[in-house]
C-alpha cells in the first residue's frame, strides 16, 4: 500500500513537471511570437494575459 502510494506520487510529480515544461515552452512561444507580431496582440492578450 505504502509502495504504491509513493509511486503514485512519483508518476504525479513526472507529470506536473511535464506540464510546467509544456507551460514554459507555451509562454516563451507566446512571448517570441507576441513580440514578432504585435499587429496580432489581441491574441497574445489571451494566450499570454497581457494587458497591452
């Protein structure tokens, strides 16, 4: 029971840092592609939460 508990945690931390690499990779893209087209900003406004 114990065993299993831990493996369980350790699945669930494998995959929050999945997704917090994924974000990361999200925002840098948001960023990189926000700067490249501003014209677009209402979508970085969205995706990214900016307020510009």
């Amino acid at each position: 029971m114990h065993r299993a508990r831990s493996l369980q945690s350790q699945a669930t931390r494998a995959m929050v840092a999945k997704l917090l690499a994924k974000l990361d990779d999200l925002l840098l893209w948001c960023l990189v592609d926000w700067r490249r087209k501003k014209k677009n900003f209402f979508l970085g406004n969205v995706f990214c939460g900016r307020d510009e």
